[in-house]
C-alpha cells in the first residue's frame, strides 16, 4: 500500500516523481519485516528522500488503491493455491510454526484479506512504523551525515531502532 500514494499524491503522481528523478522504489513483505529498497543518483537524493519521508510518514490507503490490492492478492493466492509446490509450502510452514506467526502466509489467508479494511491498513502501518521504530540503512554515494539527517527528519525514535550507513570500505553506526 506504501507504494499507492500518499495523502498529496495519487499512485500515478507518485511513480511519475519517481521517474521524474530517475529513481525506483520497491516494497518486500517478508514474515520477520516490511523492506523499503530504494535506489536514486546521488544529485537526486535530497529530492528522494524527501518523497521518502512523505511515502512513510503521510501514506494515502486509500479505498479504492486498497480494494485494488485486495482483489490482486486473492488473485496471487488462488493461482498459488493451483501449483502442488506453492501449496506443499503453505501447509508445510503451517504444520511446522504451528501457533507461531510464521506458520501463516505473509499474504494472509483469502478470508482475511477479503475482510481487511482501511482501518486495519491504518493499524498494521502505526504498529509497524511509529510503534517498532526504522532500521534505515544508506549505501553507495550516501554519507552517513546525509543517512543521520534523513533519518531524524524522517521521525526516526533512536530508541526504539536504530540507523546505519553502510559505505563500501565502511559501516558505521549512527546513533
């Protein structure tokens, strides 16, 4: 959903500034965290993470876009419920963490994404960002300098995460 607009920008308007800066921004959902890769040319990074900073603090979820990605989830999920293999890992990973989150789909289960409201999208997303804090981490051209400015502006809690720049010939912990 971060990737569908925010409160200012529609999904279009937010790809078309993206490509405006010749930036790509991705999401990955995974059992143990919700990934933001992004990358951009250095003379554009100021402009990308303030678009950043607007994609993570002022998200649109609006119904429509959440309707949309309803319907293209139980789409994924019913074609993965047609392949053995897909199956076979579902209800292995199941058997296996059985009462453990891990032991459900990171997509969620039909019945519960088909019930899944704008409210829970709002919900699921302070739990996940103002609630456990950000691992923010800057590689390439980035100093640290820039990846520590960022992650203040960005509302980052040190208390609760922490931000680290990664360099090529270092790795330095920004407190």
């Amino acid at each position: 959903m971060l990737l569908r607009g925010t409160e200012r920008l529609s999904r279009e308007q937010l790809d078309t500034a993206l490509d405006g800066m010749g930036a790509s921004l991705g999401v990955e959902t995974r059992m143990e965290a919700l990934i933001l890769r992004g990358a951009v040319l250095s003379a554009n990074l100021p402009r990308f993470l303030d678009l950043l900073t607007e994609v993570i603090s002022r998200p649109g979820f609006r119904a429509p876009e959440i309707e949309k990605l309803k319907a293209e989830i139980c789409a994924g999920i019913m074609e993965e419920l047609g392949h053995d293999a897909e199956l076979g890992l579902r209800l292995f990973n199941g058997f296996l963490f059985q009462g453990h989150p891990y032991g459900n789909p990171v997509v969620g289960e039909l019945r519960s994404v088909r019930m899944f409201t704008e409210q829970d999208t709002r919900s699921q997303f302070d739990r996940l960002f103002r609630e456990r804090g950000l691992l923010v981490l800057g590689s390439g051209d980035a100093s640290p300098d820039a990846i520590r400015v960022w992650a203040k502006i960005a509302g980052h809690d040190p208390a609760r995460g922490r931000a680290v720049c990664c360099r090529a010939d270092t790795a330095d912990k920004i407190r």
